[in-house]
C-alpha cells in the first residue's frame, strides 16, 4: 500500500496550486510549537500542505525517558509554552516524564501517520496534530502500536484498515520515507525540525523561517496568502 501526502494524493499530476512542505518529526517540541501555524496553512486557499517526518528519534538515537532527559526538556518546553501558548499537561510534565518505561520512538507514529494518510486524504496531517496532544498534552506513549491505534478510532477510522495500513507501511516503507525527509532536508539547506519550504506552481521553492511567527498563526496565514 503507498502512502502519499496530502500534496499527492489532492494533486498528483497538477501544476497549479502552491505546497507548503512541512518537514517535521512527532516527538520534536519546537513542531508542536509549530502546531497552530500547520493548522493556519492548512485553511489558506489555495495552499496544500505536505509533511515529511524526518525520524529524529530513530535506530540509535531512540532513547528511554530518563530523570536525565526529563531536566533536559522541561526549560525547552517552559520556554516553548511562554512564546507559542501551546498547552504542555501534567501528564505529559508528571507522567510521561516520569515513566522511565517509556521509550521515545519516532518511527512507531511515522507509520501512523503515513497509514492514516493512506486511509484518508489529510489524515496523515490530522494524525499529526492528534499525536503532537496525545505526547505533550495527555502524557501517552505514542511509540506504542496499542495507543497509536486508540488515537486512529479517534479520528474515525475504521480499526482494522488502519492495522492493515500499520502493518503495510511500517519496517522498509517507513524507512523510505524517513530517509527521503531527510534528503529533502537537506536539499532544502534546513538545519532541523521544523523546516517548512514554499514551493510555487511555476517551480520556484523557498525556505520560510516559521521562528517570528511562533504565536501568531493569523499573520503567518495572512502571510502565506501573500507568498502565493
């Protein structure tokens, strides 16, 4: 089963219209800054968004939660919840940071994403924003197939497609996708996550800098509407 981005599967063989690519991974705390100004794309005419997870928590760079990790992130996180207004949960600051069971896998929620995409044109966006409250709002193991399952109910889909999808996408297809992020990445000259590049009809591509739009998902739409 291929799973394609909403750019793919609204406009596959079109020249018209511009893409917002969005290159992201589930378990990075400056995309769930990101999260509103996503949304924000997604309602400008015109516009299609594409993401591509880039699989920051992958292979060896998995890593379970530790009292360690915890000091770690939580200043990140304050500072991400005073410029963006994004909501962080207590269970996510006193629980999940605090279960040293956990294990932060991006690879689990990629596939996800892309079989929920599979499944429903935007559902791979919809899958993002669910698993972006699930982490850092409600404190769930997203790398948990159980979970990320309960998170697909959520949005409507049917159970057992969704396994199927899972199941379809997950191991080589997810690794495709996760090693074509990163190409792109770099192609595009982005440091990290997020990068999100403008591409217009005619061919032309940009890099957009979301930092001085953190919080201000109305002027970043405002200002995408210009762009195109």
């Amino acid at each position: 089963m291929a799973a394609m981005n909403e750019t793919e599967a609204q406009g596959q063989g079109e020249s018209r219209g511009a893409t917002l690519h969005y290159i992201f991974d589930p378990l990075c705390g400056w995309c769930y800054a990101a999260a509103p100004l996503v949304d924000a794309a997604r309602n400008v005419p015109g516009l299609r968004v594409a993401f591509h997870g880039g699989g920051m928590m992958t292979g060896a760079n998995r890593r379970p939660i530790t009292p360690q990790w915890r000091e770690y992130v939580l200043p990140h996180d304050r500072r991400i919840a005073e410029m963006t207004g994004q909501p962080f949960g207590e269970g996510y600051f006193e629980g999940l940071l605090r279960d040293t069971g956990a294990v932060m896998d991006s690879e689990p929620p990629i596939t996800a994403i892309l079989a929920a995409e599979a499944l429903r044109a935007g559902g791979g966006l919809d899958m993002i924003h669910r698993l972006q409250r699930a982490h850092y709002v409600e404190g769930r193991r997203i790398a948990d197939a159980q979970v990320l399952t309960a998170l697909a109910a959520e949005l409507g889909f049917d159970a057992g497609a969704f396994g199927t999808a899972y199941a379809s996408l997950g191991g080589a297809a997810t690794a495709q996708h996760i090693a074509a992020s990163r190409q792109f990445l770099q192609r595009a000259g982005g440091q990290g996550f997020p990068t999100f590049v403008l591409a217009q009809s005619d061919g032309r591509a940009s890099r957009l800098d979301a930092g001085p739009w953190l919080g201000r998902a109305d002027d970043w739409k405002a200002r995408l509407a210009e762009l195109i």
